[in-house]
C-alpha cells in the first residue's frame, strides 16, 4: 500500500511540475507576443519613429521568442516556422506597398488561418480541443482516451468545444483586421492587445461553463464543486473516426 501512495504521488507531482511548466510557457509567449510588442510599438513612437517602422520593429518580440524556441528545443517546429513565416510576410509587404496598415493586418490573417486550422481537425481522428485538454492533463491521457473511444456524447461535447474556438477565432480575426483598414494606426495596436485578451477570456469562460453544465469538468477533477449529473459515460460503440 505505501508503495502505492508513493508512485500516485510521484504521479500527481509529475502532472502539477507539467502543468506548471505550461502555465510559465504560456505566460512568455504571452509576454513576447503581446505585451512587449504593443509597448515596444508606443515607445518607437514616442522616439520619434514612423509608424510602419515601429510596427515591424515591434513584430521583433514574438520573432525573437519564437526563434530561441526553435534552437532550445532543437527541432523545427511547424508552428513556429509559420508564425516567422506571416511576420516575414507582412513586414515584406509593408515594405513594398508603405502601408503600415498591412502590417496591422497581419494579427488578423494569423489568427484566421489558426481558426481555419482548428475548424479543419474536426475532420481529423481527434479534434482541437481534446488534443489540448490531453496535452494540458497529460496524467488523464489514458481515461480521456478511455471515453473518446467508449461514448459518443463525450466525443460531441470536444467536436462542440472545436466549432465553438475555431468561430470564435474567425470573429477576432474578422475584427483585427477591420480595425487594421478603418481606424486610426496609433489606436491599433492598443486595441490589437485588449481584443486578445477579451476572445481569450470569453472563449475560456464559456469552455468552463459548457465542461461544467456537461459534468466533464467534474468527471476530470472529481471533487471540484457540485456534479449537476447531465453527463453520464456510456459504454457506447466506436463510431467512425474513434481509432
């Protein structure tokens, strides 16, 4: 028995050292990708410097993150790649054209194409959502695995969370870059951060309220609040897309 409790403790200090790691990762790239250049971009200004000179110089922030985590982790990331990718690509364009308003832009293309990317795993094996919830529980892989395949409701809820992330995105980005083209450039890039922000919180919001009037939020952390019962795990049959 006490070899037991040691290994569920090792365990849960695995998954609390891995949660915390993603926490602290998500709050760099945070940092590097919308604090640091939204001030970088009203201190040019405040230097003296043009506007479109300010927004590329102030793109050099997620860049210079999104590079160092390339050569830390020693492997090309995808991701990563196509987030330089649109950086090179809107400052090329803005270079050409003069505009600094391409430039603005690009946070709205970006974030449309992830929103693309994300309504496009629902015609994949595992949809978005679920695969982040696995990679953020990783200790609670092989139940989440264990349901997926099993219940059919538990696997519409993650298909519904997806839709529910890939719009919400589609919108933001609808957003950014309507304000890129009709307001002023200063006002931009201060309303840019303030709109991450307000998708991020709304769609995390609604994500806890759909998991807890579901009962997942309450099958994953047992405990945690009251179970209102709607969600019950079934020992259904695969449907197609389960393996």
């Amino acid at each position: 028995m006490a070899a037991l409790r040691d290994e569920t403790e090792l365990a849960q200090g695995s998954n609390q050292r891995e949660q915390t790691a993603a926490r602290r990762q998500f709050a760099v790239t945070l940092l590097c990708d919308v604090v640091l250049p939204v001030g970088l971009y009203y201190v040019l200004r405040g230097a003296g410097f043009s506007e479109l000179v300010s927004l590329l110089m102030s793109a050099a922030a997620p860049a210079l993150n999104t590079g160092y985590s390339i050569v830390r982790q020693r492997k090309v990331d995808s991701i990563g790649l196509f987030v330089i990718a649109i950086l090179a690509l809107a400052g090329i364009g803005s270079l050409i054209s003069g505009s600094p308003r391409m430039a603005l832009a690009r946070g709205g293309w970006f974030t449309g194409l992830i929103a693309l990317g994300i309504l496009g795993s629902l015609f994949t094996s595992r949809p978005f959502t679920y695969r982040a919830v696995k990679t953020l529980l990783p200790g609670k892989s092989e139940m989440l695995e264990g349901l997926w395949c099993a219940d059919p409701q538990f696997r519409r809820i993650w298909r519904g969370l997806t839709v529910l992330w890939g719009c919400g995105l589609l919108v933001d980005a609808a957003l950014r870059v309507i304000m890129a083209y009709t307001l002023s450039v200063d006002t931009v890039p201060a309303l840019d951060g303030a709109l991450y922000f307000v998708t991020y919180i709304a769609l995390q919001v609604t994500t806890h309220i759909i998991l807890y009037r579901t009962g997942v939020f309450q099958l994953l952390f047992p405990g945690r609040g009251r179970q209102p019962g709607r969600f019950r795990p079934s020992a259904g049959t695969k449907d197609e897309g389960t393996a």
